[in-house]
C-alpha cells in the first residue's frame, strides 16, 4: 500500500490521466444514451473531451486548464448541452486552483466566484419550471454547496502547505545559523589554543634555553650542577610536550586525548610552582599573596597563570641578566587583583609589547585577549626608571 502512495505522488499527472480516461469512457456511454439526435451527441462530446483534458492536465498547467474549464461551461450553456458526468471536473479544477500555491489569490477568488455562479446560471438554463418555485430556489442553492467546499477544502491545503513551507524555511535558516555559529566556535577554539600554544612554547622553551646556556658554563667546574640543569630541561621539555600533546589533540578532534601524558589546565594554585619553576632557572622573583584564596571560575585562573606565566617569560627573555621580578595576587571580595612587575630593561619590554622583539606580538595582544575574555582589565607599560609593569583585574564572575 505504501508503494501505492508512493506512486500517487511521484506520478500525480498520471493519475489524472487514468481518471480522465476513466471519466470520458463513462460520459460517452452517457451522451450516447441520453443525447438523442447525432448534433447533439457532438455538441455533447465536445464538452466531455474538454473536461476530460481539464482533469487530465490541472495540476501541470492549473491557470490554463482552469479557463478551458470555463469555457467549456459558457459552450454547454451557449450549445443547450444538458448536464452530463464529466461536469465533475469543474469541482477538480477549482479543487485545485484554490490549493495550487503557482496560482495568484486573484485567480484563485475568480474562480471561487464562477463556482458559486456554475449551479444558478444551470438552473436558470435548465431548472426553472416555474411549477414549485420553492424547488427552483432551493435547488440551485443546494448545488453550489459542492463548489463552495471544494474551493474551502483546496484553500486549506494551500494555507496547511504554506505554512509547512515556513517552517521547512525557518529550520533551513536555524540549521545555517548553528553551522554558522558552529564555525564561529572552531575559529576561536583554534585561536584560544594558538594562544595556548605560544604561551607553553615561550615559557618552557625560555627555561630550557637558560638551563642549557648555564650548563655549558659549569660543566667542566661543576658537574653536579650541570647535571641537575640537564634533569631541569628534561623535565621542562616533558612538561611542553605533554601540554603541546593535549592542545594539538583538541585542535585535531576537537576532544582532550586521554593519556598518561594528560595535562590539566593550569590555576592559581599552580602559579606558585610556576614561580618556584622561574627561580630555578635563574631569575629571582618575589611572590606574594594577599587575601583569603578560594575557587575561582576556570577561565579566570586560566588567565591568571597564563598572564604570569607570559610576564615572567617577558623578563627572561628582555629584562637583562640582573632583572628581577615580583608576583602578586590579591584577592578581592569581587576578583583577583594580579601585579608583576621587573626592574629590567624598559626599552626592550616596549619593543615586545608592540610586538617587535617577540615576532609576531602575541605576548601583551595574548593577555588583552585573555582578559578581555573574562571581561577584566589589563594595564601594561614601563615602569618609571626602569623595568615594566603588569596589572590585572579579573572580575569573580569570570567566564568560565
């Protein structure tokens, strides 16, 4: 039965044409029993193959077939044909002009009006006897109640199938909007783990390179100690390519890879080992903090460690073999207030927040980014006599 349907609708002029044949057979057997003489069997027939084509062709050329329809209504009142069976293709066609969505609403209210005139103009041809003028009312009223439902049921359908139209529409637009917002989040995915990436690469690879740099100095007066910067670069190196492993993992299937090597994301908590880190390659850093420490939102202390972790990579890198640097937090009652701060080289800290000394800038442009992200504020610039300051302020209602 479904494949029945399924045929209906993928061969719906075929289907017309059946009933067409179908109707014509029965209207010929029709005229030629009630039609007496041979012109009025013609006359008939004229009228019959017209209407047979009407139901055979309205739904590919509904317009067309609608006026032949009516012009094959104005030859049977003109010729004097009686009514015969193949008149029920007037119902069709108006059945569907009302429900054809190709067809303008003028055309569509036209034929409505010509409906509801089919069965008085009839009577008043054929119906009128004069005999019981009751009859003479009535019937004709009575008979335009078939035109008027089967114009009511096809404007229905046009309104039901105009109305699943929208929806289809609508969710095709829902659908380009979530893959438009789908690669939205893609693109600033991979910009937060670029981000990522250069603060690992620049912070672990700094220590490594004065880890190596100091062991090729004491390595022939003190082998123990270079020994234990080797072990330093070891481990540093380990640590790098554990969080490159992660970062790359996510940027490839979009999901942390789950492994021995696994890295969480970095918090407040781990700033003071990122500082101890720091020290151990050779840069003196005081680390304070104030306030009650508690769980911050994710994305905060993400930002936080990140930001430390790049100003004290900055110092390193640009502050000069004697720079030293402070670290302090400060919880607040609404953040965490953050400063780092150095007594090195100014000159070549300017160089590398406009991005010259560091490539492509993406130390202080990273921290803009992080915190405006979390919607804090960052201020950052040389300090007077020397050096350079960062400050931050990272509201409590971070984004996690």
């Amino acid at each position: 039965m479904q494949r029945f349907y399924d045929f209906l609708r993928r061969h719906p002029t075929g289907v017309d044409s059946f009933w067409a044949v179908l109707l014509f057979g029965v209207s010929t057997l029709e005229v030629a029993s009630e039609h007496g003489s041979v012109p009025a069997r013609l006359l008939a027939m004229v009228s019959v193959t017209a209407l047979c084509a009407v139901t055979a062709l309205r739904r590919r050329f509904t317009a067309a077939m609608y006026w032949l329809a009516v012009g094959a209504g104005a030859f049977q009142l003109a010729a004097d044909v009686q009514p015969h069976m193949a008149d029920v293709a007037m119902l069709l066609i108006l059945y569907t002009v009302a429900a054809s969505a190709e067809v303008p609403r003028w055309l569509s209210r036209v034929a409505f009006g010509s409906g509801l005139l089919a069965a008085p103009l009839a009577a008043l041809r054929w119906g009128f006897t004069g005999a019981n003028p009751t009859n003479d009312i009535a019937t004709p009223l009575m008979a335009t109640v078939p035109f008027a439902l089967a114009w009511v049921l096809g404007d229905s359908i046009r309104t039901r199938r105009a109305y699943f139209a929208q929806l289809e529409e609508k969710n095709r637009r829902l659908e380009k909007e979530r893959e438009a917002q789908a690669k939205v989040a893609v693109a600033a995915e991979r910009a937060r783990i670029a981000r990522e990436l250069h603060d690992v690469v620049a912070h672990n690879v700094s220590v490594m390179v004065v880890q190596a740099d100091g062991a090729a100095y004491v390595i022939d007066m003190a082998p123990e100690q270079a020994k234990q910067a080797l072990e330093t670069i070891s481990t540093t190196g380990r640590q790098a390519l554990a969080e490159m492993r992660r970062l790359l993992g996510v940027l490839r299937t979009g999901e942390p890879q789950d492994s021995e090597d696994y890295v969480p994301q970095p918090d407040v908590e781990q700033i003071e080992v990122l500082v101890e880190q720091v020290r151990q390659a050779g840069l003196v850093v005081d680390f304070d903090v104030e306030g009650t420490p508690r769980p911050l939102p994710s994305g905060v202390e993400l930002t936080a460690y990140r930001i430390v972790q790049e100003a004290l990579t900055n110092t390193r890198k640009h502050g000069g073999p004697e720079a030293k640097a402070r670290v302090r937090l400060v919880y607040f009652d609404d953040g965490l207030g953050l400063l780092v701060e150095d007594d090195g080289r100014g000159a070549a800290h300017e160089l590398y927040e406009d991005g010259g000394a560091d490539g492509a800038g993406h130390g202080l442009i990273g921290m803009r980014e992080r915190v405006g992200m979390v919607g804090g504020t960052l201020d950052a610039g040389p300090r007077p006599g020397g050096g350079f300051r960062i400050s931050a302020l990272l509201p409590l209602k971070g984004k996690s």
